[in-house]
C-alpha cells in the first residue's frame, strides 16, 4: 500500500482499505525526510506485532504499533506510545535510534500521526537512551496534575538530543507522543525513547 500525498506531501491513507488487509490498524506515522511511512497497528498485547508484518505475516521485522493499553487510535490519552523495531538497514525505527545524535535529531522537524478523525503535526522534543525496563515511557496517564510535566522533566533530564525550546514545551505539554525503539544488537539492553 503506498498512499497518495497531498499538496504539502503528507500522506492521505485510506483506512478502510487498510482495514481490508489488516483490522487492527489504528493509525499511520510519517516523518518527512526519514524511512518513517508506516501504518500503526494495535493488538492485545505488545508481542504480536514484534514478529508480525501487517499483512500478518510472520516476519522478524514486525510491524509499528501502538501499546496496547493505549486508547486507540491515540492521543487519547496523556501519552500514546508507539513501537517499532530498529533495523539495521535503515527501515522502521532505526532513525529514532539514530536521533540519540543531536544532528539526526535536529533533521527531523515534524513526524505526523495520521488517524481516521484527524491528523497530528508533532515536533520532536527530546531522545533519551533508558534501559529496556524503564516503564514510564508506556504510561497512558500519569497520577496527578504534574504527573505528566515530571515524567517529561525526567525524560529531558539526561537526554542525548534535546529540542532548543523543550523545556518551555515539557511545561505546557498536556498530550504526547512517544516513539520506542531498540538500540542494537550490542545495546541491546536499551532502549531509545523519541518524545513528540
């Protein structure tokens, strides 16, 4: 499935005929400039989609898709996270990986979250490196009024590749997007966390 763009080259996705192949479709992710084009999917779980392609095929590269406690489509809730794997040929999260680099991170100017209601033009605010049991990055909603604005203090707190306005950004924030990826077969103990 290859969508058409609108004028400004944003992908239109026409989810019905995505629901043909695949039900379980919630959304499309873009990030101008980057091998990032995916639908997103959601399962009951969050294993499936680790060996799963979206036509269903059983592939180790997996498909993106929404954690599964997450209200779908997405923003929804405080914080939508969405996974995908990181390959070595520069397919699926690999950039996100690659934006623990101040440069790569400073590339990506907006990523797009596309749903059926509506579509999110999101600006990256921070890529942190934590370890693979870090579990805030998959939060839906944090516990009391400042629950989201420290988690994302914590998320600035030690980033890799911050955003020039992210503090002022973090402060105001009242809805994110989360990116989640592994790092490498040799990191493979971590985990890199793009925040949009």
């Amino acid at each position: 499935y290859a969508p058409a763009k609108d004028a400004s080259g944003v992908p239109v996705i026409d989810f019905n005929a995505l629901a043909q192949t695949n039900p379980e479709v919630v959304g499309w992710i873009y990030a101008p400039g980057t091998n990032i084009n995916y639908p997103v999917v959601q399962a009951t779980d969050n294993s499936k989609y680790l060996n799963t392609l979206f036509d269903g095929t059983s592939n180790a590269s997996g498909a993106i898709f929404l954690d599964y406690e997450d209200n779908a489509p997405g923003m929804v809730d405080q914080q939508t996270t969405i996974y995908g794997h990181h390959m070595n040929d520069g397919s699926m999260f690999n950039v996100i990986s690659d934006a623990t680099d101040q440069a790569t991170f400073d590339s990506i100017e907006y990523v797009y979250y596309i749903t059926r209601d509506a579509t999110y033009k999101l600006r990256p605010l921070a890529t942190k490196v934590v370890e693979d049991t870090y579990a805030k990055a998959r939060i839906p909603n944090f516990e009391g009024d400042d629950g989201l604005k420290n988690y994302l203090s914590e998320m600035l707190d030690g980033a890799s590749a911050v955003a020039s306005d992210a503090t002022d950004r973090a402060a105001s924030a009242t809805k994110v997007v989360t990116l989640v990826t592994c790092r490498s077969l040799s990191l493979s103990n971590t985990r890199a966390v793009m925040v949009l």
